[in-house]
C-alpha cells in the first residue's frame, strides 16, 4: 500500500512538475512571438521613415511579419491581441494588393471577435475593398458590408449618412457615384 502511495505522489508530482513546465514554456512562448511581432513591426516601420527606403521594402518582409501576427493568431486564437494580430494581416494583404486574403481574414476577425473595438473600422474596409477593388464587383457583398457598418454603435451621424447615401446609388462604382456627388446636379 505505501508504494502505490508513493507511486500515487511521485506521479502526481511528475504531472504537476510537467503542467508547471508546460506553463512556463507556454508563457515564454507567448512572450517570444510578441517580441517577434513587435521587432518586425518596429524593422519595416524605421525603413518607412526613409521614403527612398520605404519603396524598396521586399514583399517577403511583409509575409514574414504576416507569418508572425498568424503564428500568434494560431497559437492564442482568443486572446485580445489575437483580434489585433487579425487586424493587422487584413491590413498587409491590402497593402500587398491581396485582397481576397485581405478579404478572408477580415471576415475570420469579425466572426472570431464579434466585439472588436474597431469593428467599424474593419466592416468599412471589407466594404471599399468589395466596393473598389474586387473584380468583377459584387454589389451583394458591398451592400452586406455598408448595412452591417450601419449596425456599428460606434458610427458617427455623418458616417451614417454617407453610407446610407453610397446605398442608395450601389449600382454605380466608387469612382462613378464620386463623380456624380461632385456634379451640381448631384446636389
């Protein structure tokens, strides 16, 4: 009996010491893809600094950072910084002119995090790119994203205003209802 007691403690041990150890790489782990992020992010910021500089950044560091805000994203998928991780790879496929898998990860961040804090912002996104940028243009997707803008408590009332106006004439293109609003019959 006192050996399946001590059988029983030094297993029990052995597991503590493991979830202990588990624990602590997790945490290391968490710390180190934060730090990874935050060293790519601060790399391609200073090369912006310089404009000569800012043309020549390669495609590859943009993927890479991409990679790391994923990594993370993966690793800790409901975590709040995980939503900002979200943000950001929406943000560098756009940059990037990739715009389905701008479009893709835009829409994985609303579904994932409902309440984002900058939903708003996201929504607004998701609904230019649909608007201005995906060929051929899908007026569906444009008016699903503009209505669900309207939804955001955060919308200003001239936001609104804007929005429900571009809803009204969705049959034209962006740079189509631009002209029009700038015509003097359009007033």
């Amino acid at each position: 009996m006192k050996q399946l007691f001590y059988f029983s403690f030094l297993s029990l041990g052995i597991f503590l010491a493991a979830c202990t150890s588990s624990d602590n790489s997790n945490s290391k782990n968490h710390e180190a893809l934060i730090k990874s992020i935050s060293a790519m992010e601060d790399s391609i910021m200073s090369l912006q600094r310089d404009p000569a500089q800012a043309n020549k950044i390669p495609s590859l560091t943009n993927i890479e950072l991409i990679n790391r805000l994923l990594a993370f994203y993966h690793a800790y998928p409901k975590e709040d910084y995980a939503a900002t991780c979200l943000m950001k790879v929406h943000i560098k496929y756009s940059d990037l002119n990739a715009h389905e898998k701008a479009l893709a990860y835009g829409d994985t961040l609303l579904t994932s995090f409902p309440k984002f804090k900058n939903r708003d912002f996201i929504i607004e996104s998701m609904a230019s790119t649909y608007d201005l940028l995906i060929t051929p243009r899908d007026t569906a997707q444009v008016r699903k994203y503009y209505n669900l803008l309207l939804k955001e408590p955060t919308l200003s009332k001239e936001k609104k205003a804007d929005v429900l106006a571009r809803l009204k004439h969705i049959e034209m293109t962006l740079f189509e209802y631009i002209d029009f609003q700038t015509t003097p019959l359009a007033k």
